[in-house]
C-alpha cells in the first residue's frame, strides 16, 4: 500500500542585523519614502461637503478576525508586529516605521514533506522600497564588488545592480507608524520567489485556499514564521539541490578560467 505523504511545510525566519550591516540612524521623521504623497496636510472639508476619504482601511477593518502575535513576557517590541488567522492561513505584519533605512536577513527552511526537509533551503540579504502603495523586496548584490579606482567602483554601481525578489501591497498603515503588509501573499503566493523551486499553477492557486499557519513568533530582534501547504505531486519532490560547502571554490580552483569570474578591479 502506498504511504501517505505529509504535506510540504515552507518556514520563513526574518532577522535584523546579520552580515555585520551598519544602519545610520535618521531623525524620526525625515526618512525618504519612496512614492510617498509629499506637500501639505489636505485641508478640513467645508460645511457641507463630505470629509475627505482616509487614505487606507482602518486598522481593525484588517485585522479583524487575526489574533495578535505575543512571544515575549516583558512587552518588548517585536522586530515585527505579528497578526494571525489561523481559520484562514493567513498572516499579517506591520514592518517598523525605519524599514527602508535597514537591511534584513531571511533565511528559509522546508520543514516537512521533502527529501531534504529540515536543513536550510537558502538565505537572502534584503531591503525594501516603496512604490506607492507597493511595497518591493531587493536582494542586495554583495557578490561583486570593486576595490579599484573611482571608476570600477562607479562601474560595478552601474552595473550589478540589485535583484527584485517580490513585492506586495500596503493593506494599511500600523499604529507605530509602519506599513501593514500580508505574509501569506508573499512567502506562500509567491513561494517560488523564495524557494527556488517553479511552482506548479494547480498549487499555487489551490495555496490560496489549502495553507495553514502552523507556527508564528514575533521577537525583538527576529520573527518566524511557518506555512502549511499540500502539493500535488505528494512528498520527497526537488526543491534545492544541496551542494558540498566549499565546491564553487573548488571548481574555480582548478580552472584557472573561472578565477576571479566575479572580481571586478
């Protein structure tokens, strides 16, 4: 009798800081936002006229039916402010109001229904931008880079600029003054973006509806974050192909072509 196969399980961990990262620091209120409506404050309607229509949906219009993320005891703020919908397989974050000044580190992981499963699927150094009400996440190139003159280094700039990952709508404004933004819509709808694997069109549609949020913690210096999904082609199917540390080295090491392929001076 053929056994039966549990289903995939995609975690996500976000965590600020790594790679030895300097952020600046910028005064509250000064930092740039991309696409932003910048000018004056609209002014208050004229009696009778309506009042201007607010901008987004107010808070509890989003999260209503979620259930906030608490994992620590002394009410120090997550990295993350976290929301649940259990029922749904939905999740919710409000990323902090200096978001577009710092980078993250996302590292992931499939927990069950692979091959592979438990050991890291791949790791990812971010940021984000804003266009509008989207919100766009870039890998940061930090393979290639120049310790040359003035106009390598300008050239590498030019160059080897940085990769679009995904990008998501902002639901709504956050009560510490960050956008509100659906994690399901970007690490679950977008899994492949992620993962690395190319997702097949059955799933990706039928993870709208068949997902599950099996684990969430919201921490001050990291979140997690973990989706239940089912395939259609069952357990022990390719994500990644893991490789022995150390073997890109290696290959450049014994042919002299590939030296350097990456190095510009």
């Amino acid at each position: 009798m053929k056994s039966s196969k549990p289903p995939v399980r995609l975690a996500v961990l976000l965590a600020v800081g790594l790679f030895g990262s300097i952020v600046l620091a910028q005064e509250p209120g000064n930092i740039p936002i991309p696409g932003e409506r910048m000018g004056p404050a609209k002014a208050d309607a004229k009696p009778g006229e309506a009042p201007p229509k607010p901008e987004y949906p107010p808070l509890d219009q989003i999260t209503k039916g979620y259930e906030k993320v608490v994992s620590t005891t002394d009410a120090t703020p997550p990295l993350f402010t976290l929301w649940v919908d259990k029922k749904n397989g939905r999740a919710l974050a409000e990323l902090p109001a200096d978001y577009l000044s710092k980078k993250y580190f996302i590292a992931m992981t499939v927990s069950s229904g692979e091959v592979y499963a438990g050991l890291q699927a791949g790791d990812l150094y971010v940021y984000w931008k804003r266009y509008g009400d989207t919100l766009a996440l870039f890998e940061k190139d930090v393979d290639t880079r120049s310790t040359g003159d003035k106009e390598s280094k300008a050239s590498v700039e030019r160059l080897f600029t940085d990769r679009l990952i995904a990008d998501t709508p902002v639901l709504t404004m956050g009560p510490k003054g960050g956008p509100i933004i659906g994690l399901d819509n970007l690490f679950v709808a977008q899994a492949g973006k992620f993962f690395g694997f190319p997702p097949n069109p059955a799933d990706a549609q039928a993870a709208q509806k068949l997902k599950a949020v099996k684990h969430a913690k919201a921490f001050p210096k990291n979140v997690e974050l973990a989706f239940e999904v089912p395939l259609s082609r069952g357990g022990g199917a390719f994500f990644f192909r893991p490789r022995r540390a150390g073997d890109d080295a290696h290959q450049r090491a014994e042919d002299p072509a590939l030296l350097g392929q990456r190095d510009a001076r």
